[in-house]
C-alpha cells in the first residue's frame, strides 16, 4: 500500500509485481546491522585472524551433513502440501512439491513481500499440480499454521531451558513479548476468518497489505481443512522438523569448525535467532537473525569468532546457496504449461 491508494490485490493466478518503491530499501537496515556485527568482529586482530582460521580449517565432512540435513527441511514442507493434495485424491511426487519449496525460497529473497509473493507462487504451483484453487490455498494456508503453531512450541521449550539456567534477560523477555503478539494474532485470525467468511474489511482494514488476498484465499478454503486434527498435527509435527534439521545444520557448522556445542544450547540459540527473524520487518531477517544467534551462542560460551562463523555458513545454505538452483528452476518451471496431474476429488 502507497498512499491511500488501495494496490491492486493479486489472485492465484495473476502475475505478482511489486511497486519498485515498496523493494527500496528493506534490505538496507538488515545489511547495515550485519557490517556492523562483521565490523565489531574484523576490528578486533586477535578475533579477526581466528574467524579466518576457523574457515580455512573447515572439515568438508560436516558440510556434507549440513547440506543433507537441508534437503531434509524442503521435503518436510513439502510433506505438509503432500498431505493436503492426498486428501484430495491428488497424485503428485513429494520431489516436485520440495523444488516448489525450493522455488518459494528463491523467490521470497529476490523479490520481498513479507512471504507473500512466496505463498501466492505455492498456490499456482499446487494448481499446475492439479489441485483446485480452494485446495491450493488450503495447503498454504495450513503450512502458515503449521510454522508459527510449531515455532511457538519450540520457543516455549527454548524459554524452558532459558528459565532452568536463569538466562532469561530483559531482551530475550522483549522479543518473546513481540514474537508472542504476531504468533498469537496470524494464526488466531486465519481461523477467525474461516469461520466468518462472509466478513467485509472496512475502508481502514483494506488498508492492510495483502489482507484482501488472504481473505480471498480462505473463502476458497473447502470447509473444515485448515480445522482438521489429524492435518495439523501432521503439519505441525513436519514443521517441526524443519526446525529440528535446521538446528542440526547450525549444529554441523559447528562442528565443521572444531566446536564440541551440545544439541540443546544450538537448539535454543537457533530458535531466539528465528523468534528475532519472525519479529523483523527486514526481509530474511538479514542482520537480526545474525545478531541474535551470534549473542545466543556466545551467552552458552561458544567464542564469538566461531559464533559468527558457524551462523554466516548456516544462512549461506539456507539464504544463499538455494538461489541459484531456485531461481532455475522458477524460470524453467513456469515457462513450461502445466503437466497434467491428478483430479481433485
């Protein structure tokens, strides 16, 4: 939104641009606060040298685990869309819906729309598959659930092993504080929605972003999916998973590194570091997520140098590295008509 000027909403199957006034910009607040963190780091010799050490004594090995453990998080997403096309007696290969996720990823980081965008290339994604438009929004819809329901649970278990070991400061309080208001409102009003869908936003709620596409997508919604037991659990165990795997990948850093950290101090600092992703506003959470998991790890004892090492090879296979493969096969995959799938049921 620009002004007062309402942007047109876009649908499944429309095009998705974004205003070049609206990219401006959201990269800058998240880059400055990484250099200053590399900055902070560099300007110290004795860290410097270390940091560098560090990554000219990686063990390949270790990577090679990180990189498995990264292919294991697209096909968790994936499960979850798999599961929803199954229920509708859609044939598809778990493969092809995790290059999907693959192409959300690519997508999301070029083109920053608060995951929107991502969502809508899901969608048309799920259709070329063969899914009905309620279908399609239905998987998106539920996988939206499924990550802050699953991030929640593992905040709530990281904040646990915080209270034991009196490590709850001011700033972690604050940011479970921000965390808990959108991972309370989203999911709260996806389900408030599902239940009210003949409601009409009124001139100010229009003024959301993307609010009218939401409501859009769950009015598409077949009744009862998104409050499906057996679904949401499933989805929710998966997302978990993800979150497990990408620990892991932290994990392997580390140990690529030379840095004996135990399971449960990686797994905390990770999700601090995605409560702290979830919270910004910065696309990517570039900047913040670095911060964050560099502070955590080094509140565990882990040395900074090391810290910051092992959390800039993390976002390098989660953020970086995808592009290239994503950004192939988005061009590739949606030039080409739609293959002929299964039939919704």
């Amino acid at each position: 939104m620009e002004g007062t000027r309402a942007e047109p909403i876009p649908t499944l199957e429309e095009p998705l641009e974004v205003p070049a006034k609206r990219r401006r910009g959201w990269w800058i607040p998240g880059v400055l606060v990484l250099v200053a963190l590399l900055a902070f780091i560099l300007s110290r010799h004795n860290e410097e040298k270390q940091f560098l050490e560090l990554l000219r004594q990686a063990r390949p090995a270790w990577l090679l685990v990180a990189a498995a453990c990264q292919v294991g998080t697209y096909l968790c997403v994936a499960g979850i869309w798999w599961m929803v096309l199954h229920r509708a007696r859609i044939k598809t290969s778990l493969w092809s819906l995790a290059r999907l996720s693959l192409m959300k990823l690519a997508f999301d980081q070029v083109i920053p729309t608060g995951g929107v965008g991502g969502s809508l290339l899901v969608g048309r994604g799920l259709r070329r598959q063969g899914a009905n438009p309620g279908v399609a929004a239905g998987a998106v819809l539920l996988t939206v659930l499924c990550f802050y329901v699953a991030q929640a649970l593992g905040v709530g278990v990281s904040l646990y092993f915080l209270w034991r070991r009196s490590e709850l400061n001011d700033w972690i309080q604050w940011l479970v504080t921000g965390f808990g208001v959108v991972a309370l409102i989203i999911p709260l009003g996806i389900l408030w929605a599902t239940r009210h869908r003949e409601w009409k936003p009124g001139r100010f709620a229009r003024r959301i972003p993307s609010l009218g596409t939401l409501l859009k997508a769950i009015a598409e919604v077949p009744p009862g999916m998104l409050l499906n037991p057996g679904l949401l659990a499933r989805g929710v165990l998966l997302q978990l998973g993800v979150y497990v795997l990408d620990a892991a990948t932290l994990g392997a850093m580390l140990q690529a590194l030379g840095q004996e950290v135990p399971l449960s101090t990686v797994f905390v600092s990770f999700m601090v570091a995605s409560m702290a992703e979830t919270v910004s506003i910065i696309p990517g959470g570039v900047g913040t997520y670095e911060a964050a998991s560099v502070g955590m790890l080094n509140l565990f004892g882990v040395p900074v140098e090391a810290a910051l090492a092992g959390t800039l090879l993390l976002r390098g296979f989660t953020l970086w590295l995808p592009l290239l493969p994503g950004l192939y096969l988005l061009r590739h995959t949606f030039r080409r008509r739609p293959v002929a799938g299964g039939q919704a049921g």
